[in-house]
C-alpha cells in the first residue's frame, strides 16, 4: 500500500482529500503546515507528497525545496496543490521542485493520473482501485 503525505492547512480540504485518497487504497500522513510537512516526509518517508503551497508559516514553496535538498527526502515526488493558477505558477512550482502541479478545487480522477504516474509501478493501487466508487 502506497503512503503519501498530504500537507494541507485547511481542514475540510485536508479530510475530504485524504477520506478520498483511503478509498482508492492510500495510506494518508497529514501535516498541517511546512514544517510538520518535511519532519513527517523524514520521519515517515511517504511514496509522494501532495504540498499545498499556500501554508502558514513555511509555506509549500520553502517546504519543497527543503525537501529536495535534503539527501533522505530528495527522490520522494511532490505534486503540488493550489489555488494558484496564474500564468507562471505551475513553473514557479516546478522551479522549488514538485515533480507535478495540481490546481484546486481538485478533479480527483486527474489527480489519480498525476499521482500513478509519479508512484513506483509497484507501489501504485491496481487499475481498479482507482475507479470511482459507486
């Protein structure tokens, strides 16, 4: 079972996601914010994180960089979430190094795509898993 990390300060986006995320076979780690984000991606080491850029205090930017700077957490991939979609944002992302760019509000099967092609062939839900639930 793949593991990811989602680092979200808003709660109902945080539960709704990660509710979201189970159900297709994802164990979830919440962080609430940058900094709980990178000890929990050390002290947990998550298949991918999904980053949130928008957080209090260190923001999903630095949070990321820190990420890839560091030797333990470097190869994990980061796909970042936001409600920034202006020109420019998704290099911007890119540049502080998040393998992939998500807008908000999520599409889910489009963010299901982003995360398979990201995770380790193995470590991915099986093609039915990530139907949608009737």
């Amino acid at each position: 079972m793949s593991k990811i990390l989602l680092v979200e300060d808003n709660e109902m986006n945080r539960d709704m996601l990660s509710r979201r995320l189970e159900r297709r076979g994802y164990r979830v780690v919440l962080a609430v914010d940058g900094e709980q984000g990178v000890a929990l991606a050390k002290s947990e080491a998550p298949d991918l994180i999904l980053m949130d850029m928008s957080l209090p205090g260190l923001d999903g930017w630095e949070a990321t960089r820190r990420l890839k700077a560091a030797p333990e957490t470097r190869s994990i991939p980061v796909i970042a979430l936001t409600s920034h979609a202006m020109a420019g944002d998704r290099q911007r992302a890119l540049d502080s190094g998040c393998d992939d760019y998500d807008i908000k509000p999520i599409d889910l099967p489009r963010l299901l795509e982003k995360i398979a092609a990201l995770l380790p062939r193995e470590a991915a839900p099986q093609a039915d898993e990530t139907k949608p639930s009737r």
